[in-house]
C-alpha cells in the first residue's frame, strides 16, 4: 500500500474573476521508503500541492480529492485537530520560504528546544536541558552549522535565508518523520552544503526508511537522489514514471523540454551558448489556453491539440499528449 496516495486532486481559490483552479486532477503516488520528485516551471502547482497535504492551505482555497490517502487514513475526512496530530507526528515539511515560516519574535535555540519530541527524552528531569541542548547542537551539526551558540541565540532575521533553512531542516529532522516533504531544500543554501543536506536526506530515507517528496527546479539532484519524478505544468500532471527512464526517454514535449534546458558538461558547450529552453512562458490561470495548456508553446502542436490530452500510460510512463514522443520501432 502506498504511503502516500493522491487520486484527482484539485485546488481552487475564488477571485474577483470567479473560481480559479489553480490544481487540476494531480496524481501521486509514494511507498514507504521511496524518493519522489516533483518537478516544473515556476507557478506549476508544486508547493500547492505540498501546502494541500500538509493540509495548512487558508479557507480561501478548495481542496478535493478523489483520494488523498495517507497511510490508508483519508486527510480529507479529519478534523483540523485530528490533521494536526498526524503532521506533528508523521509528515515533515521544508518549506520554500524559511524565514517566513520561522517565528520571528522567538530565538532560534528555543524553536528548535519546541520542535524536539518530548517522548525522545530518557533522563531525569534535572538533566533534560542539558540533554535538549547537546540534541540540537547534534542536529545543528548534521544540518552543516558549526556556530552552534550564535545561531541558537540568534532571531531569523539577523540569521541568513541559508542559515534559517538549514535550522528548517534540523526541525523537521528532529521528530523523525515518516514522510519528509522538502519545497525547495536547498535553493538558498550554498553549493557545498548542498550535497551534505542531500546525503542527510538519503541517511534518513536508507536507515529510518523515511518517504520523500523532493520539489525541486533542479533535475541534476531530482537524476541523482529520486526514484520516480512526477512532472508538472501549468496546475497539471503532464508525466510521471521512474526516473531514469524518463531521462532517458521523456514521452511528453514538456519533460523533453525541461531535460534538455539542463546544462551537460561532457558535451562540449560553445562559450556563451544558449541552453534550448521552450518559448514563451507558462500562462496566467485566468487565462488558460483551450485543449492541451501548453499548446501555445509546443513544438509538436497540431489541430488535435486543442482538445484536452488525457493521461495513457506506456511503457511504465504517465503521460498526457496526442503525439508523445514515442519512438515506434521499440518494443511496447
Ligand atoms: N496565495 C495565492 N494567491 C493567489 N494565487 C496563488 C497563491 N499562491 C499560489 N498562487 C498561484 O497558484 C499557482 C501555483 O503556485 P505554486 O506556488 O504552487 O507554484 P510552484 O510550482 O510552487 O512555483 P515555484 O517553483 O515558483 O515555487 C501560481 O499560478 C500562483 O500564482
Ligand atoms: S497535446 Fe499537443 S500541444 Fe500538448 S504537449 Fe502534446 S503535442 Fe504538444
Ligand atoms: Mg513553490
């Protein structure tokens, strides 16, 4: 039974120009112990979708699902309380924006004392500080912050985006969830942290066989660190399958499009080439295209296209378009 199981999700929200949807009929699908990722162009839905499972998006926004299952418990059906307890207990997640979801009128040291489990803790009473204190100087450690005192002393704001993800990470690691769900971990971390979160990442999901959702922009650690990636556009699931069979053979003109943006330095680049990128940029949702969303932009669009593509599957791969990029000469 998978983890995690979404069947038709949708998010809507209204505005002054009516209902707008800005997630429309998602899939996904994660089993316990795998790494999934979720990837797209900027506005695609990703952290909406995160937000949704999380189950913190506002009354402004319409969630519903045919399924959205965790752990065989239907997320929809709980009360807000009842939600609550099961995200403190089992689901953790990274947000895209640290800073503003770090409380800004508290140090950093006591959010981090707030975010240990209380059960974790063996000793006396009388050596419970001291215990919590080595804990996260232990957490802080794992995440690559060596100046422990500053930081724990420190506000957000007088800490760097860098560092304030970093303590995120240490939070969300510290109760041991059965599912992480990272937006964006490491964007605003520097380069040589970055591989130290991922293997932090992959010791949680090796050892304590944590589930991971990985939204990412960058698909060199989406090719790296995930087992199955699932592509969005425009509010929509455009393909999904494993990983690298999707790199090697992309069926949708978006995931095509999307693989080849990615620099490959084995092959020689002229100086100052341009990476092939789609033209255009992703539409507005009030103003939609008809019949496939990325039409205005595909190279491959023809008359048939204005007609919604719906999901087939081939070869193991997801994928909704009239004229995938399916080499025909291969065995199905
Ligand atoms: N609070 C909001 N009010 C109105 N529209 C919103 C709000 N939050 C998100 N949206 C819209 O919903 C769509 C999806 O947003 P979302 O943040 O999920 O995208 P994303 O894929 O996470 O993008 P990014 O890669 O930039 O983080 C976008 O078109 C965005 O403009
Ligand atoms: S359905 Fe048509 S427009 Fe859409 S991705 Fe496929 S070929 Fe392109
Ligand atoms: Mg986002």
């Amino acid at each position: 039974m998978p983890l995690l199981d979404i069947r038709n999700l949708s998010i809507e929200f209204d505005s002054p120009h009516g209902r707008i949807r800005a997630v429309d009929r998602v899939n996904l699908s994660i089993n316990p112990g795998e790494i999934l990722g979720l990837v797209g162009e900027s506005g695609s839905g990703k952290s909406l979708v995160a937000k949704a499972i999380m189950g913190i998006l506002n009354d402004r926004w319409h969630v519903s699902a045919d399924r959205l299952r965790y752990n065989g418990v239907d997320l929809l059906s709980l009360s807000a309380k009842e939600r609550r307890k099961l995200m403190g207990r089992e689901i953790a997640m990274v947000f895209q924006e640290p800073k503003s979801s770090l409380d800004p009128n508290d140090t950093v040291g006591h959010q981090l004392h707030e975010s240990l489990p209380t059960d974790e803790c063996k000793v006396s009473f009388f050596q419970q500080k001291k215990w919590r204190n080595e804990r996260i100087r232990g957490l802080l450690h794992q995440v690559g912050i060596r100046d422990h005192e500053r930081v724990m002393k420190s506000y957000p704001h007088e800490l760097s985006e860098g560092v304030c993800q970093k303590v995120m990470i240490a939070m969300t690691i510290a109760y041991k969830p059965r599912l992480l769900i990272a937006d964006e971990p490491t964007t605003v971390i520097e380069a040589g942290a970055q591989a130290q979160i991922f293997k932090l990442f992959r010791k949680l999901n090796q050892l304590n066989e944590v589930s991971i959702l990985l939204i990412t922009h960058d698909l060199e650690h989406v090719e790296s660190w995930t087992e199955s990636i699932t592509v969005m556009y425009c509010g929509q699931t455009v393909e999904s399958g494993l990983t690298k069979h999707i790199f090697k053979q992309p069926f949708h003109p978006y995931t095509m499009a999307l693989l080849q943006s990615m620099p490959h330095f084995d092959e020689m680049l002229g100086h100052k080439s341009q990476l092939t990128t789609l033209s255009g940029c992703v539409p507005s949702l009030q103003h939609l295209p008809i019949g496939c969303r990325l039409g205005p932009r595909c190279p491959r669009a023809q008359r048939k296209c204005v007609q919604v593509p719906q999901m087939q599957k081939s070869r193991g791969h997801y994928f909704s378009c009239h004229f995938p990029l399916i080499d025909d000469e291969e065995p199905s």
